[in-house]
C-alpha cells in the first residue's frame, strides 16, 4: 500500500515537474492513516457538515444561488469523503486521485481558483495536513493542485529608459518558474487568495499590486500577447488577465481605468450607457425605498465628471445631442442636477444613445484631459500597502454545470429587481440554464422591458437575447415563428428583430409557416431597414409568396405604401426580378376598397410613381389596360387620381395610356367616378395645369368617346360649363377640341342646360370675349336656348336686350 501511495504522489510530482523528496511530508513506516487520524477527520466531516442548513431553501437570487451551490459542493464531497474513510487503508490513495480529479476536471465542483477559501476547499487543505503533514506551500499545492506547474513570476528591470521614466511605465519582465519550488513559506490555507491561478499557471498579485498604471498597461498587453516561454510555447498567459482583473474591487476598477488609459479615454457612448446602468440600478424600482440610492448619485457624479473632462466642444457637442426631444444637456439640467426621477432621466438618455448610436462623436474615444490623465497616474502612484491583494466576493468566471443545474432547481425571485438583478450578476455563458429554470414564471415581459430600459450592457443584452430566442424557439410547438418574431419585435430593437429572423430562416419549416401568415407585413411597416437582409435571405418562391399575401386587404407593396415609403424602393427592386406573371398578380391586386398599389401610391407618394410607371410599361399591354381601367368604390381610376393630385406626373400615365388599344383608351377617358366627374372635370376642380394634357389626350379619342366627354355632366353641368365656371383661361383649348366633333354634337354642348337651365353662354356672360370666339368658331346660325338669349322674338327685341346688357352679352347672328 505504501509504495501504492508513493508511486501515485511521485507521478503528481513528475507531471508537476517537480523535485522533492516525498518523505519530507509522507512518514515512510506508515501504512494507513491510523485511527487517530481517522478520528481527526471524521470530527473534520463532523464540523463541516454543521454548516449545512436542515431545510432547503429556493434560492431566489444570483447570492442565495451560489451559497445553494457552495452547500451542494460541500453535501456531495462529506458523502464521498465519509464513504472513502471506511476503508482508512485505501484513504490517503483516493484522497489523492480526488485532488487530482477537482484539478483536472471544475465542471463538478468550485475549485482553489475560484473559491479558494470556501468550506469544501477548507475541508480539503485541513485533511491534506492531517494526511501528509506538508511543510511547504509547494508540497501543499503539488497535492491540492497538482496541474499548476508553473509560477508567473513578474519583475521590473533594474535598467528604465528616460522615456520610460518621463512615461511612468516600465516594460516588466515575465519569467514563467518551471514547478512551484520559489513557494518555501509555510502552508497557510488564506495565502490562497493572494493568487491568481488559470490554465496552469500560478501569479501572485502582490508582486504586481505596486506597479504604476503604464507597467500595468504594459503587463496586460505582454499577457495578451501569449507565452513568453519558447521551451512551453502551449501555456496561455492570456488566460490569467481576466481572472486578476476581477481578483477583487482595486482590480476590477483598473481594467475600467486601463481601458480609459489606453483609449486616452472611454467612448461616450460607453460612459452613457454606465450612467443608464447606473440610474436603473440605483433607481426606487430596484432598491424597493422611496428614494433612489447611492449608486444612481455615483453614477451621475461620475458621468459629470467624465463630461467635464473633456475638450470644451466635444462637451458642448455631447450635450447637444438630441434623442426624440430633450438633448443630454436638457436630461442633465432638468433631470440629473434636480434629483427628478432617475428611471424617466434614463429613458430620455436611453432615446439618445439611440438616436446617436452611429454618430462618430459618440462612437470614438473622446480625448482625456491632461488633468484627468494625470490623475489617473496619481491614483496609482499610492503605496502598494493601501492597495488590497485578496481576492474578494465576485461574480464567479465560471459555473460547473452540475452543481449550477442543481442550485437552480426551483429559483424563484421575488420580484421584477431580484429577476433583473440575478441576470446582472449571472455569468453570461449560463443563462439559456439559467432562463430553463425561469421559464415557468414567464420572465420574458420583465427582461423585455428591462432590454428596453437599457439594465444590460451590450454583452450582457447579446447573451440574453440569444438565451431567449433559443428558449422560445423550443417551445414553438406549431413551429410558425411567431412567438420568436412576437418577442423580438417588443423589444422594439432592429438588431434582436433580424436575429429572431435569423433563427426563422434557418429552419425551413419554421420558415415556410412564418411567412405563409401576413405577420412578416409588420416589418414592412415597423422595421424596413431589415427587409434588403431579409431579401438577401429567402428563396425567390417563397419571396413571390410572400409579395402576394394580402394582410387586412393589403399586399406587401400596398402596405408600403400606406405606411413606409422608405421600403417601396426596396420591394420595387425585388419585384423588378420576379416572373411577368407575379409582377402581373402584383400591380393588379386591389384593396378592400378597389385601389390597386399605383392608385395608392399616386396621392401619397409623388416620388414613387416613376418607379411604378416604368415597372408597369414593361407588362403587357392586357395588364396595363386592367390596372388604368380598375377603380375603386369610388369609382376614381388612376388617370382621375393623377390629374387631381399629380399634374406633374400625369404625362407619365398619358405616354403609357396613348400605346393602349383605342377601346381601352376609351374607356379610361369616359370613366367617371361616383360624382360624375370624368378625369377632366377632375383636372378643372382640382389641377388646372392637368388639363392641357388631357385634352391633347381627349383630342385623339375617337368621335363618338370625345362626344361622350363633353356631354358627361355633373350636376347637369358638362365640361365646358365647368371650365367656364372655374378655369375660363382655358376656353379656348377646349373650344379647339370642340371643333373636331360633329356638329350636332357641338349643339348639344351649347344648348345642354344645368338645374337652373342655364348653358354655357350664360356661364360666359362675364367673358364677352369669349361668348365672341364661340360666335367665331360656330358662324353657322344655331338657336341656343339661353337665359338671356332666346330664338323666340324678333330681331328688335333681341337687340334692344343686348342694348341693355352690352357688357355681359353678345349678340347672337
């Protein structure tokens, strides 16, 4: 059994690569741990299972989550150590293999590294001294930690360059000490937390506490950069920087102030997003008291003082920077100065950093100040004793995945500040375990609304959002997409919205019965900045799908066109490139009301009607005469909408209407809508300068269509009576087109009455001269059956009138 035992702990010590006698703390007549020592440990159990609490507790938060995890850990090795002490003969042998096996393997317990002076870790050092009697800290850790071989030593070279002494920042030297031989002091359990220990690799942070902030600058780069060991080019330095950056608090606010240092300065986008953080966190819904507490007021000194800091007019152009209404220096004036509501303050700032998330004012490190550089400087020029090198209580780096989907079972926080507080404090790796616990409480309305708010920092609200998506997705059981694409879009969040996309498209299914429902319109109308990537993304099939589905009577470019011009560009391209038979279905889809997408688009959006002409002229001549003859329930064609409220684009409709079949023009120009008003009458009442083109369009119809559009009357009065009411000036364009109808048709148009029996002379009789011109045109002698002019009577009387009313009449031949 003895030489069992030394063979296993010269093998430890050989992977370790270490030399040292083992019988330095292994008696070598000793062939069990004895009863005494058996006694001795079993009162160890004894006392650590007292720690363990009776009942068991949910936990409710991410501090009562470890403790449950620490209770776990400390359950699970007293049943394992109990178990292996009734065999005292094999115990040291398994005790061994145990080290080895929690140092190999942190997927089952909470090792040195992370907690080193936990009571399970406690248990483990004592039994190792009753066991093996270690005399130095490198006997202890080559049983405890036989993986760490190597010792990160860290010194400052004698030799400092000027630049380096004017710079405050000396270029340390790292030397990795093959095995663990430099630690000769006495065993002490709390030494341990003086180290950092990761990938191998042990670094005491006292020996690098009292570097000034330029070494430190210097050290993270160097440890970045990877090994410095030619002979063992496998070891990650890297891996030590995150671990000691957030050994404790004085670390944790170094890696802020390096970030700052080698910036020359944090982004302020970044610096606002910390103010938000901290105003939520601090805020009266978080802390649950009537006022909000010290961490908002810090939050806002900092930002402040951050502000300040910097160049005059990039302070003064920050503070102009606007989100919907107020700008930074309203928020900061009215809000933050007057200690107004911390939660309303961060909503108006959340609404700037929106508003200016691609401003490179924001974007870009912004400059820090000589002051302030040079307090940094001075913030660690300190004596290294007033500088703390234990590790303190943190937010573990890591979880084992075990006893964490132990500790949650039944977590149940007990309001929205516990739940949002737990996912500000949980490791971000684990919440997708973290939400399988959650979601029978339904968290997701309170995250939602916590994302908005802006509680998260970027990584964080990444990792949520990503943990969310992929829970939802499980639980999609008609697997159609819509409880994924319904939460992204209440985040209100472009970036969470196309991943949510994303996760659609990549399954087929998932895919097809998402965008067989019209729910893909809300982009349309909410987020048409994602549509090019949605484009881009499916097939052309389901693309042609997808643009014929009608949502509440409207297709996709109907949709766009009501509410978001700034997608019709983008749906006209992709259309441009379907089959003739889908642009076709398109462009003659109508609305509940009759209105296919050009009528739509006609009033709303002038800028549009080019792109629709031009995609419209390259259908065949059977469509083009379908979409200009459609109307709608009130009986508005295209042609009318464009001479009531695009004059200047009516030419665009006359070119494509002039190559349609004579039949079909025809039509188009004799369509009157439910006023009785055909499109030139609309021209008169609404858009005079419509109506030149539209008569040299009349003026090609055939006879029998030009007759019928001059006797078309609304309220009995036909065109010409309109013209002469409304647009006089415009007589004698209408009187040429006149001219070329029959002339029986012209004495219908100048006899027609309206409800009080005048006709258009009488229409005329402010406009003598054109009553002459119309006496002109039409020398042959026709009766008019007028108000003042009659073919009753002689000749006498009618002069003797005339005498009367010279200058409103003219004289009849």
């Amino acid at each position: 059994m003895l030489e069992t035992i030394k063979n296993l702990m010269i093998k430890i010590l050989q992977e370790a690569s270490v030399v040292m006698p083992l019988e330095s703390f292994w008696p070598q007549n000793t062939t069990s741990i004895g009863k005494e020592k058996k006694d001795q440990i079993t009162k160890l159990l004894q006392e650590a299972s007292s720690l363990l609490k009776e009942e068991c507790i949910a936990p409710h938060d991410y501090a009562s989550v470890k403790q449950r995890m620490l209770e776990l850990e400390l359950q699970g090795e007293l049943e394992y150590l109990t178990k292996l002490l009734e065999e005292p003969e094999h115990f040291a042998e398994e005790f061994l293999k145990s080290c080895q096996d929690r140092a190999k393997d942190d997927t089952h317990s909470l090792g040195f590294h992370q907690e080193p002076l936990s009571a399970t870790n406690s248990l483990y050092w004592q039994i190792a001294e009753l066991c093996f009697a270690p005399s130095t800290m490198q006997e202890m850790l080559s049983i405890l930690l036989p993986t760490v071989r190597y010792r990160v030593a860290i010194r400052l070279s004698d030799y400092v360059t000027k630049q380096e002494m004017r710079e405050n920042r000396h270029q340390p030297e790292i030397k990795l000490e093959e095995g663990l031989a430099s630690l000769t002091q006495k065993p002490v359990h709390s030494e341990l937390a003086h180290y950092v220990i990761a990938e191998g690799c042990l670094l005491d942070v006292r020996d690098v506490i009292h570097f000034p902030l330029g070494t430190h600058s210097l050290l993270r780069k160097s440890l970045l950069d990877g090994s410095p060991s030619s002979a063992n080019p496998l070891v990650r330095l890297d891996k030590l920087v995150q671990p000691l950056l957030e050994h404790n608090e004085f670390f944790r606010g170094l890696k802020y102030d390096l970030d700052c240092y080698e910036h020359k300065g944090i982004i302020p986008m970044r610096a606002l997003e910390q103010l938000i953080q901290g105003l939520l966190l601090g805020s009266t819904h978080m802390t649950r008291s009537e006022y909000a507490n010290a961490t908002a007021t810090l939050a806002v000194q900092r930002f402040i003082e951050y502000l300040e800091g910097l160049p005059e007019k990039v302070q003064q152009d920050l503070r102009k920077s606007k989100g919907d209404f107020y700008s930074l220096d309203d928020v900061i004036k009215r809000e933050l100065v007057k200690d107004s509501c911390v939660e309303t303050a961060a909503g108006h700032l959340n609404k700037i950093l929106k508003a200016q998330k691609t401003n490179p004012l924001w974007t870009k490190p912004a400059a820090i100040s000589p002051i302030d550089l040079k307090k940094l400087h001075d913030k660690y020029n300190k004596h290294s004793e007033e500088k703390p090198t234990e590790k303190e209580e943190c937010k573990l780096l890591s979880l084992p995945e075990q006893l964490l989907n132990q500790a949650l079972q039944g977590i149940a926080p007990k309001n929205y500040s516990e739940l949002v507080f737990l996912f500000l404090n949980f490791p971000t790796q684990w919440y997708g375990l973290l939400l399988t616990h959650l979601m029978p409480q339904k968290p997701q309305n309170v995250l939602t609304q916590a994302i908005r708010q802006g509680y998260f920092s970027p990584e964080q609200q990444q990792a949520l959002v990503k943990a969310i998506l992929k829970q939802l997705q499980k639980r999609d059981a008609a697997n159609d997409g819509q409880a994924i694409f319904n939460w992204a879009q209440s985040t209100h969040d472009e970036g969470i919205i196309e991943q949510a996309l994303e996760i659609i498209f990549l399954n087929e299914l998932c895919r097809d019965q998402f965008y067989d429902q019209p729910l893909w319109h809300r982009l349309i109308k909410d987020h048409p900045l994602l549509l090019p990537s949605v484009f881009k993304r499916l097939p052309s099939n389901l693309l042609e799908r997808m643009f014929k589905q009608k949502k509440e009577g409207y297709n996709a470019l109907m949709l766009a066109v009501l509410h978001q011009p700034d997608a019709i560009s983008d749906l006209l391209t992709v259309i441009e490139k379907f089959p003739q038979r889908t642009q076709e279905e398109i462009f003659t889809q109508t609305d509940d009301f009759g209105n296919n997408a050009l009528m739509l688009a006609i009033p709303a959006h002038p800028e549009a009607i080019h792109r629709f002409i031009k995609l419209i002229k390259k259908l065949p001549q059977v469509t083009q005469t379908v979409i200009f003859k459609q109307v709608n329930d009130l009986s508005v064609n295209a042609l009318m909408l464009a001479a009531k409220y695009r004059p200047n684009s009516i030419l665009l409709f006359i070119a494509v209407i002039k190559k349609l079949p004579q039949e079909t023009q025809d039509i188009i120009s004799k369509q009157t809508d439910i006023d009785d008003n055909n499109s030139l009458m609309v021209a008169i009442r609404h858009q005079p300068s419509a109506i030149p083109d539209l008569l040299e369009l009349i003026g090609k119809l055939s006879p029998e269509t030009k007759e019928t559009v001059f006797k078309q009357t609304n309220n009995r009065r036909n065109v010409l009576m309109l013209a002469a009411l409304s647009q006089p000036s415009f007589i004698s364009q209408f009187l040429e087109v006149i001219k070329t109808v029959p002339l029986e048709t012209q004495n219908l148009i100048f006899t027609q009455q309206d409800e009080e029996g005048k006709t258009v002379m009488d229409y005329l009789s402010h406009q003598p001269q054109f009553q002459q011109r119309i006496l002109k045109l039409f020398p042959n002698k026709v009766t008019y059956n007028a108000r003042f002019f009659s073919d009753q009577g002689s000749s006498e009387t009618r002069g003797k009138e005339s005498s009367k009313e010279v200058s409103n009449h003219c004289t009849i031949v």
